[in-house]
C-alpha cells in the first residue's frame, strides 16, 4: 500500500488521501490475515473502535474481511488518539473503480492537530509496510509512538496552544462506517463505495 496524495483541507479539519495498492488484486484483508491480527496485538484499542458497516459487526469482526485502506484509515486514528486526546476522530474510505484505477482508494480522516494527522499517516503508513512484509523488528511501537506524542507537542505549538489537552490519549469516540459490498462488480447505484472508521 502507498499513500500517493495527501490533500489536507483546514476548513474541515480533515485529509484526504489516495492510496494505491501495489497489487490490485490483493487489496482485502482476508488475503493478508496476518496484517490485522498483528496490528491488533500492537494496538490492542483498535478493538474498540466502532465501525458503521452494516451489519453490525465489530471493528475487530471487520477486519476479517475489510479493504486494507480501510484498515489504515483506523490505524491512523488510532494513532492520533494516543498521540493527543480527542474529542471524536472520523474517518472514510471510498473507491469507485468505475472512475479510478482498481486498487486506488480515498481515505478521509479527522484531525485535531494538522501536523500529528500527517505524521500519523506517514507512522501508520510504515507500520503497515512493515507488517505485510513481516519485518516486524522494524516496528519498535513505544518508540515511534514517543516521537509521535512530540510531534503533536510541536503541532500544538505551531497552532499557539502550548497546554496539552486533557483525556487518557486512549479512548476517543469513534463513529465508522463500511458498505458491506465487498466485490467492485457490485458497485451501488451511485458508482461509489464506502468506508468510514474511528
């Protein structure tokens, strides 16, 4: 998976991102199980992420059979959370493979600190490199959720507000939501797909 465009849009305090799968064909997580049980083990509140799919399914239940942006699109929410607390932290996916290349995905995701947003992308972007080639020496999570935390502290200074904002860094409300098409040929009527996380 690589991030190809990241379009930040302050009004909405919110980024949009195009992510290719380098692989078109291989774009869901029940063809890399290992992806989500391993980011599961390093982030363990990812579980309680609420997802908006349809069906009622869990995140964790999810994540058996999910798009890997969408994945990503939660891992880096998670991120966030833990870096600086938030009030709540939304995300989307969507593809149109009518539209765009198959295995291009948009990823939308809240932000509360524009500089911790983007560095969370590029953090969980490695992670999940990492993970799909199971180099996982090369995850060392405490340390880079360290120099995450001070790059928020250097976001909040950027934007004038010094004081570190109160919360566990733990739990933020989360509001998903996935379509429970899986298949491209099944595209609803309005040609899009649709994904939203944490």
């Amino acid at each position: 998976m690589k991030v190809t465009e990241i379009c930040v849009v302050p009004a909405e305090r919110r980024i949009r991102l195009t992510v290719e799968m380098p692989n078109p064909d291989r774009f869901l997580t029940s063809q890399a199980p290992h992806l989500p049980r391993r980011l599961f083990r390093l982030f363990p509140n990812l579980s309680q992420h609420k997802c908006e799919n349809g069906r009622g399914y869990t995140f964790r239940r999810e994540c058996r059979q999910t798009e890997i942006p969408h994945l990503f699109e939660h891992l880096i929410i998670e991120l966030q959370a833990q870096a600086q607390p938030a009030e709540v932290l939304r995300g989307e996916t969507h593809w149109n493979w009518r539209v765009d290349p198959k295995g291009r995905f948009h990823v939308f995701v809240d932000y509360e600190n524009e500089l911790l947003a983007v560095g969370a992308i590029r953090l969980a972007e490695r992670i999940l490199q990492s993970l799909d080639e199971r180099h996982l020496e090369d995850v060392d999570a405490e340390l880079e959720m360290a120099r995450l935390r001070e790059v928020a502290r250097l976001g909040r200074a950027l934007m004038g507000q010094e004081k570190e904002p109160q919360g566990d860094g733990k739990t933020v409300p989360v509001t998903a939501s996935c379509s429970p098409v899986r298949s491209p040929t099944r595209v609803p009527a309005n040609g899009t797909q649709k994904a939203r996380g944490r």
